[in-house]
C-alpha cells in the first residue's frame, strides 16, 4: 500500500509541477492524467496536494469530507489557510518542507481522530494524506499479532535444535567434532537471522514519528553502554574507543531500539577495525539536531558499498572484514529503519585520513 501511495504521489506531483510549467502533458508513463486523477480521486484515503506557496492544487473528495469542506475541489489555487484554518495542518506542513522528509501527525477533529501525514516533495509542494486513525492502528496492530506469531513459529524449533546441538557437543568425538561445531555456529547464525528479520519487520510497519516508548536518551551515555558490552571482543584485537562528546546530549525516543542502533553500528566498526586500531566517536548539536559520528580505521567504503549498505542482506567484499564473526546482512537496514521511525537518517562516507563513517542524525530532545 505504501508503494503504491509513493508512486501515486511522484506521479500526481510530476503531472502537477509539468502543468504550472505549462508542458503539454498527455501520459506518464503509459499511463492517462485522467484515470491518475481517477484513481486520486476515489482514494479511501484524503488527499491534499499544496505548492511551494501553500496554494491548494488538488483535493479529492474523501478529504473533503474529513475536513468538511463541500466543494473545496472548486478552489483550486486558493491557500490552504482559506479552505481550511487549522494551525495544526500548517504546521506538520511546515516542518515537512524544513526537515525535508516525511512527518506524521495525530490529529483530533471534532469526534474524528486522524493520521495525517505530510509528504515533502521537489519546488516546496507537498501532499498531504489523511486516514482515520482507528483503522490504521487497527492494520498495524494486526500486523504485529501476525510478527508475534511468526515469532513463535521460528523461534521454538530454533530453540530445539539448539538444545541437540549442546547435548551432541557433550558426546562428541574426532571424528565428529567439526561437523557438531558447524551446526552450532549456523543454528546461532540462524536464531540471529531470524531476530533481525522479525525486528526489521516491526520497524517497517512503525510509521515516521510514530515510536510509542519515548523517552529521553543520552547519546554519550548510550555509547558507553553499549561499549562496555563490546569490549571483550574489542580487547581481543586491542581496539579501544576514543569518544569525543560536549557534554550531555539527549534525545527523544524508544530506549531500546536506539541501544540496538549504536550497537550495530559500533559492532560494524570493531568488525572492520584493524588489529590496535580506533573506533572515533562524536557527538555534537546543532540546529535542532543531534548528531552521532563514528568512524573506523579500516580500508574504507567501495562505490557498491556506499551505494547498497543500507540494504537488506548486503555484504561487502568479505576481505575487509578482519574479525571473524559474521553478521546477519541485516544490520545497517535495521539501524536505517531506526533512524526513519524516529524522524532521523543515516547516511555513510569515506574519511580523508582512511576508514568509514557511519553518520546518525536524529531529532533533539525537548
């Protein structure tokens, strides 16, 4: 649904910004302007689209009803402000186009409760999606029961083979030992594997700005939890931390998950560390935003790299990992989907002196 949400709306703001060019525009695509608006226009969904002067271009008729606005396709080029008054509206728009990415908000009209999301698009247009709230929750959470189940489904033979693999490892012999090794090592990788698939899941169906546990996390403190639970890998390799901080740093989100972030993204540097190498870390505010650098000292990121890492189940050329502890491939996109449900990104570089840089931005704390 959200792909076709996300091509609906590059097309409907493609179409709209060729018309205020004044382009001639029969198809995009091999596909009509008319059944485009068609399709828009019978959305269960409401639809808003806004220029770069907050100037109403579209508004289908659901979205109409919502906002109880009769007739507001009829204002074309109007301002919003005109249509429909509403601080609230103009301000998740507004920080749309600073952020420059999606935002949610949870709005209660009259007796209605909404979701409304603010998607930034290219010149200052946004669009704007209403759905009722109740049903969106309702897929959400009925999603989830389904993860929950999954869950179980995998986990509990998971756990079983373990329990065999333990009891053959006690009974080993010469002849065997290998081949017991081996399927302990790949029942742990799988039960790994399947943590992160089923946690990758959760996050894709937690919309941006919407994680439930917030509270306030601070970043220098978080890094030094999660390397005291890293060092006894680290200081198999004598690879230290060198953590340059301003002082307290918060931010607001879901402890937990941010935990798992900086740990991905601290296990990925000692992984690809040199032997008596450094893992840099820093973290500094500016502009309403908190931003976490670190970086390694290892041989740096390939142009595939840089340009896939974010991907599910992307590994790079394993001759540049010098530990010898596999991951799951699931790592980074885990810590992408963090960053995204808690209004942030993720973004990776080369430094000059050598090594990558793995930069986390997120949203300040109140």
């Amino acid at each position: 649904m959200r792909l076709v949400l996300a091509g609906l709306l590059g097309l409907a703001l493609g179409w709209l910004l060729a018309r205020r060019r004044s382009r001639p525009v029969q198809s995009l695509a091999g596909l009509s302007v008319r059944q485009l608006l068609r399709w828009i226009g019978g959305a269960p969904d409401g639809w808003l689209i806004l220029d770069g002067d907050d100037r109403l271009q579209l508004i289908n008729l659901r979205a109409e009803r919502l906002l109880e606005v009769p007739g507001a396709g009829l204002l074309r080029q109007e301002p919003l402000d005109r249509v429909f008054h509403s601080p609230e509206l103009q301000g998740v728009i507004r920080s749309a186009r600073q952020r420059e990415r999606p935002q949610r908000l949870d709005w209660q009209l009259g007796d209605q409760e909404l979701a409304v999301f603010a998607l930034p698009g290219e010149g200052g247009w946004v669009a704007v999606i209403l759905q009722s709230r109740r049903s969106l929750e309702a897929q959400l959470e009925q999603q989830e029961r389904w993860v929950s189940d999954v869950a179980h489904e995998l986990k509990t033979p998971l756990t079983a083979l373990l329990l065999v693999g333990d009891s053959l490892s006690a009974h080993v012999n010469d002849a065997n030992a290998v081949l017991v090794e081996r399927l302990q090592r790949e029942l742990l990788r799988m039960q790994r594997l399947v943590g992160d698939l089923l946690e990758l899941s959760r996050l894709e169906n937690t919309l941006p700005e919407g994680v439930r546990l917030r509270s306030r996390v601070d970043l220098p403190q978080l890094v030094q939890q999660v390397w005291l639970g890293l060092r006894p890998l680290a200081e198999r390799r004598s690879i230290r931390l060198q953590l340059a901080a301003e002082g307290p740093l918060a931010v607001m989100g879901d402890g937990s998950r941010l935990h798992r972030a900086v740990l991905n993204l601290l296990d990925n540097a000692v992984r690809y560390s040199p032997e008596g190498g450094t893992v840099w870390v820093e973290t500094e505010t500016t502009a309403g935003w908190c931003l976490l650098t670190i970086r390694d000292e290892g041989p740096g990121l390939s142009e595939d790299d840089l340009e896939h890492m974010f991907e599910r189940f992307y590994r790079g050329d394993p001759s540049r990992v010098r530990s010898d502890r596999g991951g799951s491939g699931l790592g980074l996109a885990i810590v992408q989907q963090i960053a995204v449900t808690h209004g942030g990104r993720i973004q990776a570089s080369n430094h000059p002196q050598g090594g990558a840089v793995m930069e986390l931005l997120l949203p300040a704390g109140a």
